[in-house]
C-alpha cells in the first residue's frame, strides 16, 4: 500500500520531537547528540570543532535502524553574546549543562525515515505559539504540574515524580523528567495558550 505523504511528515515530526538524543556520523566518527528545537524550526547543539568542519553529517535519532529517522544536515556556528545566547539557553532547558562549548545551528537538508526521503525544510516547521511558549511554560511549571504530569502519564503511559514543561507548539510539548525529555502529544492541534490551558486543566 502506497505511503501517505502527508502521515509519513507527520510521523517524522513527531519523531524528531519524540527523539532528541541520538548520535552524529561524521568523518568515520559516531558521537552522542542532543538537540533542542528552536522557534525556526533548526535546531541547537553543542558541537565539537571537528564536527564544524566535516563536509558529510547524517544525525541518527535515536540510532541507526531502518526505522529510525536519519537526517543529513549542515552546521552553522552560532555566538552565544548575542541571539544564539537564547538558542543555548533552550539547549540547556532541555538537557543541562553541555560537555562542549563551541554551538552550532542545524540545518536540516533531507530526511530519510522508514525508507523514504523527505525534503528536510519539511521538517524545519516555525512555531505558531512561539511568542506563547515561554509564559505558559512558566504558568504550567509554576501552577499545573500535577495535572502536566496527569496528562503525560494518561498520553504517553510514561510518569515524572517533577515534570518540568520547557517547550510548547501546536502538535505537542515537550516534558523534561530526570534523564530524558518526552514528547507528549496534542488530542488535536492547539490554536493558542489557552487552547493549551484548557487540556492540561481537564487533566
């Protein structure tokens, strides 16, 4: 049966919010990777200079199996004195402290997923809620959690003892737990903060 075009994107952006931690292949090298999204749709890393100056990068999430998402993808290096400070400072809201000190944007050029290819600008979809995100997560962090973590348990069969919310767009938020961020997915795409709010309450 032929895929459907408009699923397979789907599933492939869900998939990449779903798996942010995985491994980059460069130059006959193979390292762990985490990665953030941005507002833009690219995405933040710490990088290793080696890694700045490859020619070739595919990104496994979370690993290399068929069925995994593979994506090739260009690095540009970013300042954090100036707007690349926001874009570490979303790095770390998802994953700690970085082991490198050198960040770089992803650019993400083609996709390969379940044995098909997607052009990568697909998956680098802008936020709608963007300028929402930060307010609510603060409101969620500092009011909801309980019912944040009612919601993840009840979508995601996966608990927190803290869930801290650090990241919000229209298809789903993601949820920081101890050692990993989890996606937790929308019922239907949410128009605004209080079309969030309004899940999470009847949690």
């Amino acid at each position: 049966m032929p895929t459907d075009p408009n699923q397979l994107f789907a599933d492939a952006y869900e998939w990449l919010h779903g798996n942010l931690a995985g491994f980059l292949r460069f130059d006959g090298e193979r390292l762990p990777m985490r990665v953030a999204p941005l507002s833009d749709g690219h995405l933040a890393a710490p990088v290793m200079v080696a890694m700045l100056t490859a020619a070739d990068l595919v990104l496994e999430l979370p690993d290399d199996g068929d069925d995994d998402l593979h994506l090739m993808i260009s690095l540009e290096p970013f300042d954090t004195r100036g707007e690349g400070g926001a874009w570490s400072d979303r790095w770390r809201a998802y994953h700690g402290q970085p082991e490198d000190v050198n960040w770089a944007r992803l650019m993400i050029d083609a996709v390969k997923f379940r044995g098909h290819y997607i052009d990568g600008t697909m998956l680098m979809r802008a936020n709608p809620l963007a300028a929402e995100e930060s307010a609510l997560c603060r409101r969620v962090n500092a009011e909801f959690m309980a019912n944040l973590a009612r919601y993840m348990a009840a979508t995601t069969n996966r608990d927190a003892e803290a869930p801290v919310l650090v990241g919000v767009d229209p298809w789903g938020l993601d949820v920081r737990r101890r050692f990993e961020v989890v996606r937790v997915p929308a019922p239907s795409p949410w128009s605004d903060a209080a079309a969030v709010m309004a899940t999470l309450q009847s949690a």
